[in-house]
C-alpha cells in the first residue's frame, strides 16, 4: 500500500455516495462526469419534485452501522457472538436487539456439578435447602395477587405451580417476616442463553454472578430444567447495582415465577419475585438494619425508575435522540437557524416516523423497496413513509409513468438477479445477456444504454419492476453524515458504539469532559474541513480504479488549497491556548495528507521532480509536525534520485538539526549524511557518527527452512518438528541452548500495555478540551507533545516512583481497577497480568522509568519499531531478582529498518540488554 494510504482511508472512514461542496463536484465536472455510473442523474442542486416531494441523491451508509442500546445490562462475554452462524441478508439487524440483551453466553445449561460452575452458583447448589428453607414455599403469597391480575389482564395464566416443599434445616438462619418484599422486574439477555421453553408460573431463582469481569453486581436468573441449571438471563443492570450488596451482605434470598410469556421467545420476560431476608445470628443490630432499609429503598426506587419509562421509545430511537440533542447543545454554533430547526424537528416526529428514519439511516442504501420494509416496532409504516415525505426527510420513486430523473444505477441495486436477468432478457434479447453475477448484470444494462440516455422502454420496465421505493433526502442525509462525525470526532466510530458498550463488549474509561474551545470555531472551518474530506474521498476513489488523472487532480486542487488558504503562521509552534490536536480537525491536515500520498504517487511513476515540488510546499508551510521527518527524508532521496547529491546532503543535514525530526527517521537522515557526505563533499565526520554507526550485538542461530523464496514469509521446523515463523525459533532457542530464558513474541504491544496502565490517571487526568467526547478511548493530544507539557509535573512524579521500584504494585493496582476497559494500547487479552509483573520486575525501575519518559514526552515517534521478543528468567527461582533481554529478530532476508535500530540504541543508552537475532538456513555443502 502506499504510504499515506492507509491513514487517508482512516480519516475518510465510510465513503459518501454524494457530494455537497462545489469543490468536490468541480471535480467531477472537468471531464463530464459524475460520481458514479448512471443513465440519468439529477443534479443534487436541482431536485425534481415527484408527488409534491422533493427528490435527489443520497450517500452511501454501511449497513455495519446498524446500532442500538440493548436492554440486557449484565451480558459481559465476548464469547456470545462467537458462535453465531452467518445468515442471510433479510430485514432483520443489528437493530432489532433493541428488546434483546446482552447476556453471558448463548449456552446457558450448566449441569449442577460442572467444574466451571461459576463459585456462587455452587453455594447457591450446596444451600439451595436453605434459601428456601420454610415447609412450604413462598410462591404460596402468589393466590390472592393472582386473582386481581386475572381479571386486569385475562391473557396472565391464574394457575400456578404446586407447592415446592423441602426438608427442614438446621440452619441457625430464620426468615425475618417482616422483610418479605415482592418485586415485579424482567428476566433481559433472552438473546443469547438457550432457548428454552418458559412455562406461565414457571419457578425462577436469582443468584449472584461473582465472577463476571464486566459488571462486579451481576445477578442472573435461574431455573431447574432435566436436571440442568439452566440461566434464563439477567435481572436489569439498574437493580441488581442496588439488589446485589443484599444478596452479598445481608442474606437476602430471592425466588419467584413467571408472569406471562412476551410475544417473540427473546423479548424480556415479565416475572415477580418474592424477596426474604435470612437472619442470622447477630444480624440485630440498629446500623445493620439502617442500611438493608437503606438499600431496599433505593432497590424500589430503581426498579420504579425502570417501570416509569415509556415503553414506546426504542433503545435504537433513544440514542439517536441522544445524539443529535448532544450535538445541538455542544455544537450549535456550526448550524444555520434552518438545519438546527430541522434537526430539532425529529423529536416531534411520530414514534414510528423516527423509527423507520433511524432504521433507514443505518442500511446500506440508497433506495428501499417498500416490500422490503418490515419492523414489528413499527405500526403503520404507511402512514410513517407518509410522514417523512411530508416533512422532506424521505423521497419515493413510484411505479407510475413520469420523467426519469434519478442514478439508474442505484435504482437497478435494488432488483433482485432474477428481476436484473428478466430485464436483460426482454430489452436486450438480442445481444446475448449471459452473465449470472448481480454487478456483471447491472454493468451490462448501463453499457448498453448509449450516450448515457435511458429509453422508455427500460425506464417503465424497472419501475414495474422495483416497485414502490424510498430513499433519504440528501440534504437530510449530509445534516446527519455531519452530526455523527462531529459526535464521535471520528470517522471509525459510528451508532454502533452504543450497542457495543450495553452488550459489554466495550466499556469505555471515565474522564471528565473540560470543554473551554470548540474543535471548529466557526461554520466556515467546518465547511471547509468537510469540503477537504470530500476531495479525500474522490482521490481514494480514484486509486482504487487507477485513474491516474483524477488522482493528479485531487493533488493539485490540494496544493492550490495549501498555498491560497494557508499561510506559515497557522501551522507555526503552538502559541497561547491553540492546541496541536486541533490541527487534526483543520482543511489543512486533510490537504497535507493529500500531498504525502501525492508524493508516494509521483514516486511510483518516478515523477521526481513533482515530488520534491510537494515536499518542498509542505515543509514550507508546516514547520512543527512530527510528519517532517518523513517528508525531509523522500526530499532527499527524491533529489538523489534526480542527480542534485550535493542538495540532498544539504537537506539530510538540515534536517537532523530539525527539532521536530525524531527517531527512525532522525537516524535515518544521520545514516545519510554520513554515506552522501564522504570527502571530498566533506572532510569533517559530524558529532553523531559514532552513535549513529554503533554497532548492535548480533546472535546467530541456524535454523532448517520450509522455504527460500524472496518475496514469501519465512518459515521454519521448530525443535519439535512443527513449521513455525522465526519468532517463534528464536524463543525455543533462547528457552534451551540460548540460557533458559522465558519470553513472548510481543513488539511493541507489551509496553504500550505497561505504559497505559502505569499512567492511566496521569492520561485520563482532568485537562481542558482533550476530552470531548464520551466514546473517547484516550485523550486527544496523547500523540502530540502537549500530552508531556501539560501533564509534566504528575508525569515526572510517577516517573519518579517507577524507578524507585513501585511499578509492580501500580501495575497491579491499575489492573485490577481498570481491567476490561478500553485505553488506547493497552491489549487486555494479549498479555497476562503474570507476563506483564515479570516484565516489569526484571526490566528494573531506572530502565522502565527512562522507556515510559520517552512514550511520555513523544507517543507518536516511539510507539512502534520495539524489538520482537521480551525475554526475561530470575535468579534461582527468586521473582525479585530476575533479568530481561529484548531481541529483535530477522530473517535470512530481512535487516534493520531505521526505526528499529533506533529504539535499539536507545535502549542500549537507557541500560536494556538489547540485541539483534539473526535466523539463517545451513550453508550449503
């Protein structure tokens, strides 16, 4: 890939189907295109009016952002979406488990004596005598209450299950009948524990989940099934915060029955449980009782809460409203009077009327046949299509004779390979349609109409076909295209976070949001910034079809933009309040980005000479980035390349001066100057010579290789006869012959786990504006140098018990209160809490203390190029005298990049045992 490439296609995130700014489209226009391949387009600025509803073009949505809260708040496993089996595409999605909940698995029969039987589950086993302890069983309170439900509501069963007896108990504990309370509450999660078949009246007990990573307050709801414990789900989040100290601390048993059976078998189920509170021996005591009455209180008030909520609001819906009054009130500035009356205009839409907008917005798109649209939380979806078109948020496309004004293209997408064949057949018979693939079909239609004109004939025969369909406006589709992105501040993140974070797949860290400036001080910067991600968008575009003209063309619309636009003083060291991270959000970063793929374009087809025009205009008009190193490294290759030797030595030298230039590509420039700057161009050897020609400590090993072929990866038999890569070999050598060392193959990941827990309240500290958004995963300036600056003095204070040899007890102490959630390095499931304590232990604390200073101070240079493996043993089997090795490890083929031998020698400087492992076949006889 193409350096730059693959951060323009981060930045870009979720390609738009159309474009808004006159810049893009000016484009498009230069040679009498349009985005994309249609027959007849309408132009976005000219929509035509069908029915009384205005009509245009949409952007294309990824149906991977279908999202929703879910309503199960303890489903904290990973594992539950494992064993999905892949479906076909129908109506159902994502969204649909709005009723749904996270739950801990799909397989939820444990048998009784299961050794993984979760710890609390096996005294709940051992004491199941006691919790329900009475002769006869609390169920027996049920007959009078059930007498009024049948006649509130004659589908709820008036029969319940017999009496459940169990022998007496010689327990000391007694039921306190004064404390025997009744809650009617919701079994949640029903989507991923195992279907079983509920019966109305049906016995549930709850017992407590100590052990579930996500939620410490995690209750799950049990039942007897063949023998099996069977988990029926979850009670909600909200009461079990409050119900779980009662069950821990105040013995407080819980059982029940289920009230009816919802509609859909994974819909929560409604069930009542009788709560009953064990005394035991010293239980009476007047501040004991205080808080059980304290806790209870607070266990009724959030059940009520939960009840108190209206039932018609959609979890998907909610978060939507969310979003946009997020937005409203944060970024109110950066919309006209017109867009913000609009977005406010969603609330007073219909229940279904915001569902279906919601449930559109998510699919791929652009246009929806009606026949294909089918939610069950949507009443009357008539009258909800009716709605948004009434209000211009939808458009419809008819079956009836009218001027065919819309991107056939996208209108054929809609068809179905059956109906696209039937097409071709009758409208080009004679030219011999063959093609079976839905894209080969639609691409042969859209070649056979000449001249881009669409005749009568396929006009009313696609119409009679598709039906009737609707697609978002664009207008509406650009207002909320701009609101996502500026909720979430990226385009990585999309309504899918929300389903993430209630499934428990993600918990995301607590900060507290500072906001002091807005990341766009006024509309014209936000126009701007879109407008620059717009003509990203097309020069990606036209990469991915080799279209080398349109991409010359993005390169020089952004260059044109750079030297108009913006001067040196904008893109100068950060003065007064401006912070660097800012400057992420700016046109001019996007048009940068721009200009270096420009340059690795220009260079693929040995264009030098444009090359070093670019790199020339970008180290002129940016003089702090940390990219300049890069871009003052190809400068001098470029001008090499071009003959100039005496220039590219003037600019490796320039460069190594560069305050802004660091790591690998600082060594890089070093290695330049001294191989460019022999005599007679020089007579003098700089000051770093020395350091930058230090030789690395080399092991070698041979190895007996599957392959020796250039070009694939090398492969190698290990000891016990099984193909492995030459990591892995370098580690059995090191674990036998090498010294009986332990260690993983872990590059960089290791110690960007060690660093963001070490600092994790130093990097999700109160500072002002690095926080902006709640799906934040680290602060915004983390790879900029003021994440040091304005954090130095709590930096330098943990720096300073880091190398007095606390870092193992911070380690700990930050895994244990921050386990399983997101921070940007850290890897929860890669590295073991054991591997991180023995790395930190035998790295020592002076050595630790320098690496994490240098993540501190520049995050962005020195995050990635760290040896391959991290080797450590200890002394006599004493875990407080061990030692460690970092070894990078190379192929016959392979040697140092610039990086790499960077931090190697920075190790070395900071006190690292550090070398170089080379892995070679046997010589040849």
């Amino acid at each position: 890939m193409l350096h730059g490439r693959e951060s323009l296609i981060r930045l870009i995130g979720k390609r738009r189907r159309a474009y808004s700014s006159l810049l893009a489209r000016s484009l498009r226009s230069k040679d009498g295109s349009d985005y994309g391949d249609a027959m007849c387009v309408n132009s976005e600025d000219d929509p035509v009016t069908n029915d009384g509803v205005e009509v245009g073009n949409t952007r294309k949505r990824g149906s991977e952002a279908c999202v929703e809260w879910v309503c199960c708040p303890q489903c904290f496993s990973d594992a539950c979406l494992a064993n999905g089996k892949k479906k076909k595409l129908s109506q159902r999605t994502l969204l649909q488990v709005n009723f749904l909940s996270k739950s801990r698995q799909e397989t939820c029969l444990i048998e009784a004596n299961s050794p993984n039987m979760d710890k609390c589950e096996k005294e709940l086993s051992e004491e199941k005598q006691l919790e329900f302890g009475s002769q006869t069983s609390i169920l027996e309170v049920l007959d009078e209450d059930a007498v009024k439900r049948k006649a509130a509501d004659p589908h709820i069963p008036s029969t319940f299950p017999s009496i459940i007896r169990s022998p007496r108990s010689d327990s000391c504990e007694d039921v306190d009948t004064k404390y025997v309370h009744t809650l009617e509450t919701l079994i949640v999660g029903r989507r991923f524990h195992k279907k079983i078949e509920l019966q109305p009246g049906g016995r549930v007990y709850v017992v407590r989940e100590c052990q579930n990573v996500k939620d410490d307050n995690a209750i799950q709801v049990l039942s007897d099934h063949q023998g099996f414990r069977c988990s029926l789900g979850y009670l909600p989040r909200k009461l079990a915060k409050y119900l779980s100290p009662l069950i821990d601390y105040h013995h407080l048993k819980c059982e029940g029955s289920i009230l009816s059976l919802p509609e859909h078998p994974l819909h929560d189920v409604p069930i009542k449980l009788f709560c009953k509170k064990v005394v035991r021996d010293g239980d009476i005591i007047s501040g004991y009782q205080k808080d059980f009455e304290l806790l209870w209180e607070k266990v009724l008030f959030a059940n009520e809460s939960a009840k108190s909520q209206p039932i018609s609001i959609e979890k998907y819906q909610q978060n939507f409203r969310l979003m946009l009054e997020d937005v409203l009130d944060n970024h109110s500035h950066l919309f006209t009077n017109e867009e913000k009356c609009f977005i406010g205009s969603f609330s007073s839409l219909s229940d279904d009327a915001q569902r279906l907008l919601v449930r559109l917005y998510t699919r791929k798109g652009p246009w929806f046949r009606l026949s294909n649209i089918s939610y069950k939380e949507i009443s009357d979806l008539n009258a909800a299509i009716h709605e948004l078109q009434m209000t211009s948020y939808l458009f419809s496309l008819g079956s009836g004779v009218q001027s065919f004004k819309y991107n056939m293209k996208e209108v054929l997408d809609v068809l179905t390979v059956s109906e696209l064949q039937q097409i071709s057949h009758q409208w080009l018979s004679k030219k011999g349609m063959h093609h079976r693939r839905k894209k080969e079909i639609i691409e042969f239609i859209l070649s056979a109409s000449k001249n881009g004109s669409c005749s009568a004939v396929l006009q009313k025969m696609v119409l009679e076909h598709a039906g009737k369909c609707v697609m978002i406006s664009s207008a509406v589709d650009a207002i909320l295209w701009r609101v996502q992105r500026l909720f979430f501040l990226n385009s990585e993140q999309d309504l899918s976070a929300f389903l993430l974070v209630d499934m428990g797949l993600i918990k995301f860290p607590e900060f507290t949001c500072t906001i002091t400036q807005p990341i766009f001080k006024c509309r014209a910067d936000l126009l701007e910034y879109e407008e620059a991600i717009e003509v990203a968008q097309i020069m990606d575009e036209s990469i991915d079809q080799s279209d080398m003209e349109m991409s010359r063309r993005c390169i020089e619309l952004s260059d044109n933009q750079m030297l108009a636009n913006f001067s040196e003083e904008i893109m100068s060291p950060v003065s007064g309040t401006q912070l660097r991270f800012f400057h992420y959000f700016s046109a001019w970063w996007v048009y940068s980005k721009l200009l270096t793929l420009g340059v690795s374009l220009y260079e693929r087809e040995h264009r030098y000479d444009d090359a070093t025009r670019l790199l020339r205009q970008l180290l002129k008009r940016t003089i702090c980035d940390s990219r300049r190193g890069y871009w003052t490294l190809r400068l001098s290759v470029d001008l090499e390349h071009l003959g100039y030797f005496n220039e590219s030595l003037c600019v490796a030298e320039k460069g190594v001066g560069d305050p802004c230039i660091r790591a690998g590509s600082k060594m890089a420039l070093q290695r330049r100057v001294l191989r460019l700057g022999r005599p007679p161009r020089r007579w003098k050897m700089p000051s770093y010579a020395d350091t930058a020609m230090q030789k690395i400590k080399e092991v070698k090993i041979v190895g007996r290789p599957l392959n020796n072929e250039t070009g694939l990866k090398s492969l190698f038999y290990g000891c016990d006869d099984e193909l492995c890569e030459v990591e892995q070999l370098a580690l059995q050598y090191y674990a036998e012959e090498g010294g009986g060392w332990l260690g993983i193959h872990s590059e960089s990941g290791i110690w960007m786990t060690i660093f963001g827990l070490l600092m994790w309240d130093v990097i999700f500290s109160d500072v002002p504006n690095v926080f902006q958004s709640m799906f934040q995963v680290a602060p915004l300036d983390l790879l900029t140098d003021d994440f040091y600056v304005m954090r130095k003095s709590s930096i330098e204070s943990l720096l300073q018990k880091i190398y007095e040899g606390m870092a193992e007890e911070m380690l700990i102490t930050s895994w244990q209160l921050n386990k399983g959630t997101a921070c940007h390095g850290v890897n929860w499931d890669r590295f073991p809490l054991s591997d991180l304590r023995a790395a930190v232990s035998c790295v020592g604390g002076r050595c630790l203390a320098s690496l994490c200073r240098h993540l501190a101070m520049d995050y962005k240079s020195w995050s990635s190029g760290m040896p391959d493996l991290l080797l450590w043993r200890f002394r006599g089997g004493d875990m407080d005298g061990g030692e460690a090795k970092l070894v990078e490890v190379k192929g016959p083929r392979d040697r140092l990049s610039e990086q790499q031998r960077a931090w190697i020698l920075t190790l070395m400087e900071c006190g690292f045992d550090a070398e170089v492992c080379k892995v070679s076949p046997p010589p040849k006889s």
